[in-house]
C-alpha cells in the first residue's frame, strides 16, 4: 500500500509537468514565490535519492543539485538547467530509490544525526507527506500557467 500511494504521487507529479515546454517549466507562475515545476522536480530528485538510497540503503551517492554552499539549487538553480535530462534524472532516481530499499523490510532502522531512530517505513509515509504537500504547489503552479487542473 505504502509503494502504492508513493507511486501516485510521483506520477501526479509528473502529469503536472506533461506537455510543457522548458521554458514553461522554469516559469515562477505563484508571486512573490520562485518556486517552479522544474524546480519540484528536481527538489523530489534529490529528495527520493537522499532518504532512500543514501539514508535508508546507507549508499555512498552525490546530492543532487546542491551542496552546504548552495542548499536550495534544486530549486534556485533552474534558469540554466536543461528540463530534459532533469526530467530523466527524476525518472532514474525512481527507479533506482525502489531498487535501493526492495529487499529492506519496513522495519529496517537508521540513525541520522541528532534525529531518532528512523525506519523505512517511517521513510514511505514521509515521502508520500512530501510529494502530497510538493503536488499541491505543483497543482497551483500548473494551473496559473496554462489552467489546467486536476489530480
């Protein structure tokens, strides 16, 4: 059920992003906010290799777009980002975050700094909480750019 509901939500986001161009894409279409559905994209890149490859299946994998000096480039740096290999990149992390943890019961537990405990299964309610409250602005972000609406 857990894959299940994280698995609508990452498609919800990726028909928000349907049939745009690049351009529309990296458009900040809610003032003042910046935000932009590539930068949702990238943000849940980075997002879904951070708390399931790298802290749930404990592999030594890059951050995705930003680094402790540039902590919001998965969001701010869009302007010269190339939308279609962010695009893949989105597709390849799900694909790759699903097989990191396939083989790990719910109950495995992580520790992180000056956190509790954390299991995986803690990681897919947390990940679902995520693309649940990123759909929502990807939904007003859509919707101001060329009025569609919906799931």
């Amino acid at each position: 059920m857990l894959q299940g509901w994280l698995e609508w939500h990452r498609q919800t986001l990726l028909t928000k992003c349907a049939g745009l161009t690049a351009e529309q894409l990296k458009q900040a279409t809610v003032e003042p906010s910046n935000l932009t559905l590539l930068g949702l994209l990238r943000h849940m890149a980075a997002v879904e290799r951070s708390w399931f490859r790298k802290r749930a299946a404990g592999l030594d994998v890059p951050d995705l777009y930003y680094d402790d000096t540039n902590i919001d480039g998965d969001f701010d740096d869009v302007a010269g980002a190339d939308a279609e290999a962010d695009h893949a990149t989105f597709l390849a992390e799900l694909v790759l975050a699903d097989a990191a943890v396939a083989k790990l019961p719910l109950e495995h537990e992580f520790t992180l700094p000056k956190r509790p405990t954390i299991s995986l299964r803690w990681v897919y309610l947390h990940m679902i909480e995520e693309y649940a409250r990123h759909n929502g602005h990807a939904d007003l972000l859509r919707e101001r750019l060329d009025g569609v609406t919906g799931d």
